[in-house]
C-alpha cells in the first residue's frame, strides 16, 4: 500500500523535469514548422560506446548577438554546441553539466572574463579562434578540468594574466598561432612559458606560429610531442626544449644555417620542418647526427640553401630511419656521394625545381629505387631532362678545372694573334722595304733639285 505513494511523487518529479527541459529545447531548436533563418538546428544521436543520447545544437550563421542570445541554460544531454560565425562581442554565460564542445570561432569577442566557462564543467574541447580577443582574464579558465583542446589561434591577444591555464589539468593540445602582439606579453619569451602561465605538464601539442617570438623557453622534462613555431622571428633553434620532442617546426623564421648544436638535443626528433627559410644558407657538419630516429625532414622552398654539408648526417651517415625528405624549391646544385647510404634508405625523396648540375659527381642518383622528381638545369644538352632518365654516360665532368681551361684559352689567343701578325708582316712587299732603308744622297731619286733659266731663251734681249 506504501509502495504506489511512493511512485506517484517520483512520477509526477520526473514529468516536471521533463516539461522544463521541453521549454528549454523549445527555446533552441524550434519545430519544423515554425524554423527560420534565425533558429538553430538540432539532432539528437546515440553517443558510442554506452549508447547515451547526445543533442548537437548547430547556432551557427544567425546573425547572433550577445544580449539576445536565445537562452542560458542548455538542454539536457547536449553534446556539442556551435555558435560559430555571429556577432557575439563576449561568450555568453552558458550552463550544462554534459556540453563537451563549445565552438565560438569567428565572432566579435574581445576578451575572456573571469569564470567565463564556470559552469560548463564537463567541457573537452573549447574553440574561441578568429575573434578580436586581446586579453584574458588570469581566472578565465576555473573550473575545466576536462578541458582537452584549447583554440585561440588568430586572435589578437597583448596580454594574458599569470598562471591562467593552471587549472586545465587535463590539457592535451593549445593552440595560440596568429596572435602577432603575443610576445608582448610579460616574461613570455624570458622565462619558462610553461611556469609563467601554469602550463600542464602533460600538453601533447603547442602551437606558437607567427607571434613575433624571437625567443621560447621550455621545459626539458615537459611530454611535448609537437612544436610549431613557424613565422616567428627566430635566429637559432630554441636551446631549451623538451626532450621527448618528436616533432617541431621552425619553417619561415630567419635561421641563417643549421649546425649541430642545434639539434644535438632533439635525439628523439621524428618530423623536422625546415621550410620557407628566407635566410638559411648552410646545413653544417654532422647538423643532423644526432636525429637518429628522424623519419620524415623538409627544406622546402629554403630558396637560398646552396651548401648541404657531406657529412651533414655524420661521418659514417649512420642515420638509418629517415624516409621521407625534401629539398624542393632550393638553391643547392649537387650532393656528395657520401650522402648515398642515406639517400638509398628513402622511400620520398622530392628534388623538383633545383638547379641541378648533372656531372659526374651526381651519377651515384642512379642508383637510387625511387624517383627523384628532379631535373637537369646543366650542361646545356641535358637541360630539363628528368634526373632519373639521365644515362650513367651522360654524368661526365671536366678533368681539368675550369681555371686551367681559361687559361689555355688565353694562351691560344696569343699565339693566334702574334701569328697573325707575323703573316701580315711577311706578306708586305719587299722593295718597299729596301727603298726605306737607303740612304738620301746626290745619286738618290729623292735628291734636292734646282731649276736654273735657259740662257739660250734670253740672248736676244
């Protein structure tokens, strides 16, 4: 008899939860019949691998202001909520236990106030990029400690309050490219990046591309697996990093060459990236000995690199993983055939558009399995014609060096020229010579005359 007094108030409890959360939706996803342009779309789906139900609110392109965002409260079970590409000058104060995308990419938002995502506590991924944020708050971020992803790319942020990210314990990758004025941030490029804004140890990824640094400092213990700092201002490889680093990107910063206290730390390097280097001339000796486990390198469009060291992989070029490299788009002319035991373990290997000198100190390319993708600018008779279609014949040089083929030639021209005029000299006529040589005398045809008067003609006068 107890029993159906029970059920009767539990039954009426969960009706009423449920009509609020029906004007809850209601106010976000409207009926088929009464959407416009300014309603948002929602789906409901089954989330694997527990088959929860997981509702996806798309707000995006509405037009949407901060004051008149429709609601605060999300409805139950939402997943995912995107309110990319409106007009929202500040993130709205939002409220869900279950909401684990945010998508706020492409608004008008300024800055990131304190407890702005309070109460969005199961939160994985978070994407506030392409806005107009310029500072953020040192307590922006309390409360999400299951925040994984964090986007703030492309934004314009001078200034970020102190140990703002000590409360994402569980923060896997950060980005923070295009933000240009970063590094005027204070003690960003002079002291640890990870203590100075309370960094996990544990982020798998960093990206820091084109924020005006000129310098990065950090941990060597951090788990760091990849490193972009593309488009910055950086003159040499950053001497602290973590160790554990796999991949890093240093392309389109004014490195002026690559030597091996650059990389003599980075033993655990699997991608490097050295591309769109406007300055980089010179890959140094045994530059790349130490990246023993390097799997995949590009000089890309380094238009100046002219000078790749022999030994730049180590005297004995004992680098035995590397598979993948490119030299595309660079200035440099000619390889060693030191570089043989390590050119024969590729499997890509890109050489399009490098002025090529196909001598015979490039023959040894023959003898690679793959295609080069590169093409002979030198000698002349081999212009344009493809690396790999080149005879082993073809690959001849020169056995004197260019100097001696100067001056042989200089030579020949002097002789050629006092010959000349030997034979000229030899062909004048010899009487002319003779007369020239005789001397001027009474008996000479060249002797003074006189002209006197007939006396004759004036005897009659």
């Amino acid at each position: 008899m107890i029993l159906p007094y029970l059920i009767l108030p539990s039954l009426l409890f969960v009706s009423v939860i449920f009509a609020e959360e029906d004007v809850l939706l209601e106010r976000l996803c409207h009926p088929t019949e009464r959407r416009s342009r300014k309603t948002c779309e929602c789906n409901n789906e089954i989330e694997s691998p527990w088959g929860l139900p997981a509702l996806k609110i798309d707000c995006s392109f509405k037009d949407l202001k901060s004051p008149n965002f429709p609601g605060e409260v999300l409805p139950l079970y939402s997943d995912s909520f995107d309110i990319s590409w409106n007009k929202l000058e500040y993130v709205p104060s939002f409220e869900s236990d279950s909401l684990k995308i945010l998508n706020a990419m492409h608004n008008n938002i300024s800055e990131l106030v304190e407890n702005n995502f309070k109460h969005l506590t199961a939160l994985r991924e978070l994407y506030v990029s392409w806005n107009a944020i310029q500072t953020i708050s040192a307590n922006a971020f309390d409360d999400l400690k299951y925040l994984q992803v964090l986007d703030l790319s492309h934004n314009n942020i001078k200034q970020i309050g102190f140990n703002v990210f000590s409360f994402l314990s569980s923060l896997e990758k950060l980005d923070v490219s295009w933000n240009r004025n970063l590094n005027s941030s204070n003690g960003v490029q002079k002291h640890d990046f990870y203590l100075q804004y309370g960094i996990p140890l544990k982020l798998d990824s960093l990206k820091l591309e084109r924020c005006g640094l000129k310098d990065i400092i950090l941990p060597e213990k951090a788990m760091l697996t990849l490193l972009s700092l593309r488009d910055n201002e950086i003159e040499t490889i950053p001497s602290v990093l973590p160790l554990g680093l796999k991949e890093l990107d240093i392309s389109g910063n004014p490195l002026p060459n690559l030597l091996e206290n650059h990389t003599n730390k980075l033993t655990n390097l699997e991608n490097l990236f050295v591309e769109d280097m406007p300055s980089l001339t010179t890959v140094g000796i045994n530059a790349l000995a130490h990246l023993t486990k390097l799997r995949a390198l590009s000089f890309q469009n380094c238009r100046h690199l002219s000078s790749f060291h022999e030994y730049a992989f180590g005297v004995e070029a004992t680098n035995r993983s590397l598979e993948v490299l490119s030299f595309r788009g660079s200035a440099l002319r000619s390889f060693n055939e030191t570089l043989l035991p390590v050119f024969q373990e590729l499997k890509e290997i890109d050489l399009n558009g490098m002025p090529l000198r196909c001598d015979c100190d490039m023959v040894w390319i023959k003898q690679l399995k793959i295609d080069t993708h590169g093409r002979c600018i030198s000698p002349s008779r081999l212009r344009g014609v493809k690396l790999t279609d080149v005879r082993s014949k073809d690959f001849s040089c020169d056995h004197w060096p260019r100097w001696v083929y100067g001056c042989l030639i200089l030579i020949t021209l002097i002789i050629c020229a006092a010959g000349i005029s030997l034979v000229v000299m030899g062909l004048r006529p010899r009487s002319n010579r003779v007369a020239m040589r005789r001397k001027v005398g009474s008996n000479s045809p060249y002797a003074r005359v006189t002209i006197e008067p007939n006396r004759q003609d004036n005897s009659y006068y």
